[in-house]
C-alpha cells in the first residue's frame, strides 16, 4: 500500500471514528488535526526515503556491472547474430540453395548429359566441327553450396578453420530416378598468424573481379580462376604463396592431354592489393616449373605469368570488375585450362612453353533497392608453337563469350535471375563453334 492511499485510510477512519463528526467540540477536533499533521509528516518521511533510493540506482547498477567478470559481461548483451559459441570456439554454418535452369544451343554438335559443361560455361568444352547444332534444356541444384567454420582466439593469436563443399561435378549421381549427387570439396584451409595453409583460391586471382550472374560461372574465357592446395603468407597488403604445381602438357603427336605432376618446385605466387574508397586493384605474378616425366624422357621448362584485376567504383554504385592477364605457360591458371601449359616437339624432344594473352571486363549497374543489370565481355588468345599447329590444326587458338545478366532480390537473402551467354571456340585451322544459354536462376542464402 503506498504513502498516499495510507493517508487517505487514516483520514477515512478518523472522519467516520466520530458519529458526531461535524459537531465535535473543538478539542476534539484539535486532537484530530494534530494525529493528521503527524500522519502527514510520516509519509513525508517515507517519501523522501523512496527518493534516496531512487538516486541511488544508477550507482548501484553500474557498481553491479564492474563488479561482473570480464568472461561473464557477454552474457549480458545482445547474442551475436552470427554462429555459436561452445567452449572458447564459435562455429559458422553458411552456404545457399540454388536451382539453374539452361536452355543451351551448341551450333556445332553436342555436349553429354554427364559434362560439367551443361551445368556452367566451359570454354574449351564448345564442340567445333562435330556434326549438327543440338538444343538441350537442362534443370540442376548441383550449385548448392555448405560451408563451416571454426574459430577461436583474439586478433593477435587467432586460429580459424574453414571448409566448403557442394555438388558440382559428382560422378556418383544420375537423371533417372533420385538425381543424388555427392559433395566435392571446394576449400579447405587453417588460417593462423598470417598463414594460410589447406586448399584456397589460387593467389594469382582476385575475387572480387568474378562478375555477377545468373549462373554458376560466366566470362571464364580470360579470367584467372582456379582452387588447389597452397601454403600462403600474408604480411598488410603483401602475400607469398606456394602452390599445387601440376601441369597440363599437349603429348609429342599434338592431341589430346597429359597432366603431369612430376614437378620438384610448386608454383611460387606474389600478389599486392591495394584498396580504397576507389574499390581494389591486384597485380600478381607467378613463376613455374613445368616438367615431364615418362619413361626415358625428361624434360622441363620455365612458365611465367603477370595478372592485374579488380573491382572499380564508378559513380555512387555502379562498379566495372577486370581481369588483365599475359604469360607463357600460365596453362589451368586461365580460361579454366583452354589452352594447355606447354607443348612437347617431336623434333627435338624439349618441352616449349605456350604464350598467351587475355582478359575481362564486366559492368555492374544497380537499378533501384533489389535489381542489378549486369554485362560483360572476355576473351583469351594463344600463340601456340608452330610444329603444334602443324600437328594439329584442331588445336584451340581463341575463346570469348559475352553475357548479359539481370538479378532481383525477391525478399532478403531470395535472388532471381535471367541471362544470356554467347560462347565462340576458334580452332588454328580457323573453324569455330558457338554456344547459346539462356539461364533462369533462383538462389536462397543463410
């Protein structure tokens, strides 16, 4: 009961004490004024002790909250909105849902149902020359990404562990009944300390020049794009790396394919960012030992590659995302292996290296809140050796594609998408192919 209601009842009571009330004699009314004047400067009292308290609660509540230890005070704030912690570690769970649906047009034969060339652009996989244009129409959630990650310690001594999977290019699925498809992995790797140390992104690419779209992949013609296994040091803007030294090598009769992997010194990688208000450009460079190995024969000669990409700000949002690279034996660095790293001369049994030069550049524009308008162009050319060409005139000599792409965020973390690619493979004998997609994408990310 607070203070003032106790008033009233006291005032209550004494007035209705008296059935003569009214018509007491001044003494007693005396008496009763003073036993309220005394009630009254109880409550006062009481009041004012409310008050003290009152001022006093901030300091409390602040002394409480130091006197928390440090390991505690998170669990009176807000949780994270990102993963879980158990222990001392927090674990991150990401990825995305997608469904890709192709309309694809080959004007110069065929691509299987099983070729990881239905699912995404692949441009040494364009037929040239072998028969009849077909029209497929292809339906796949084989995009579908998972990821996890592991973290735990402070900026000076953290560790993280990451890894990445989805379903692209799985062998063990098939179109009959279940479509089940089996993860592949795409990224595996420890960070600590600056090192990085697993399966990544190849240092010679920057990311962020990937262009925007509806599919899995476009523009990869002279685009830097490749995953393997690395040991890379990053100190500011500055990173060393050493990676996977496999080699892709046409044979001695000029066709067909050997990978070798006989090589005794990896891939060596170094790569400076910058980064701004601007956006970031990278320049990279890349030397390599590229070895054969078989039988009696051993051979090896030097590859050697420089990159410059990245993402440019132009105006309040609009960005243009670039690749520029020339080299010589750059080989599976580029166009996603279209062209291979060295060629073997059957005259003089030496390995010599296969020059080429190439690039993308590609145009972000966003139009309102949720919808972006994407377009672009890439290209990769060879200068291929010769006795290549004369052995085999099949031999690819160029790729380009251009694509154009728009995207609509339908709700958050919901993307649409439509897009049209146009693909060409040019052969040393001067024949070409094209391919046709028309792609319809959706795409849910947590």
């Amino acid at each position: 009961m607070t203070a003032l209601r106790r008033t009233g009842c006291a005032l209550f009571v004494l007035m209705v004490a008296s059935p003569a009330f009214g018509q007491s004699p001044t003494a007693d009314l005396e008496a009763r004024i003073a036993q309220l004047e005394l009630r009254l400067a109880e409550v006062r009292t009481e009041l004012q002790e409310v008050r003290d308290i009152a001022d006093e609660m901030p300091v409390l509540l602040q002394s409480r909250i130091a006197a928390i230890p440090p390991e505690d005070k998170g669990s009176q704030t807000t949780p994270k909105s990102e993963g879980f912690t158990l222990g001392e570690t927090t674990f991150k769970i990401g990825g995305f849902v997608d469904l890709d649906a192709h309309v694809t047009r080959f004007t110069d034969g065929s691509v299987g149902s099983g070729s990881i060339a239905r699912d995404f652009y692949i441009p040494s996989v364009t037929p040239v020359g072998a028969g009849d244009g077909t029209t497929v129409t292809d339906l796949t959630a084989q995009a579908s990404r998972l990821s996890f990650s592991a973290e735990r310690g402070t900026d000076e001594d953290r560790a993280l562990g990451f890894i990445e999977m989805d379903f692209l290019g799985s062998l063990q699925g098939n179109e009959r009944v279940s479509n089940s498809y089996a993860l592949r992995l795409r990224r595996a790797f420890l960070d600590y300390k600056g090192l990085r140390v697993g399966q990544d992104w190849t240092t010679f690419q920057n990311t962020s020049a990937i262009p925007e779209s509806a599919s899995f992949l476009v523009l990869s013609d002279g685009m830097s794009f490749i995953r393997q296994p690395m040991i890379r040091y990053t100190t500011g803007n500055f990173q060393l790396a050493l990676e996977s030294g496999n080699a892709t090598l046409t044979p001695a009769m000029g066709l067909g394919r050997i990978e070798a992997d006989g090589n005794l010194i990896p891939d060596v990688i170094a790569r400076y960012d910058w980064a701004g208000d601007f956006g970031n450009i990278s320049l990279s460079g890349i030397g390599r030992q590229l070895r054969l190995e078989t039988g009696a024969l051993d051979e090896s000669t030097f590859g050697f590659g420089l990159s410059a990409s990245g993402r440019i700000k132009i105006g309040a949002r609009d960005d243009i995302r670039f690749n520029a690279v020339a080299g010589e034996g750059m080989g599976r660095y580029v166009g996603l292996n279209a062209i291979n790293s060295a060629a073997l001369d059957p005259a003089t049994g030496e390995l010599e290296a296969i020059p080429s030069y190439g690039g993308l550049v590609a145009w972000r524009h966003p139009m309102g809140e949720t919808t972006r308008f994407n377009l672009g162009y890439s290209a990769l050319f060879a200068d291929n050796p010769d006795f290549l060409t004369t052995l085999n005139p099949a031999t690819t000599q160029s790729v380009q594609s251009a694509y154009a792409a728009l995207l609509w965020d339908i709700a958050p973390k919901v993307t649409v998408g439509v897009e049209g690619l146009w693909g060409i493979r040019t052969l040393e004998n001067e024949t070409s192919g094209a391919v046709r997609r028309f792609t319809f994408s959706t795409k849910y990310g947590f």
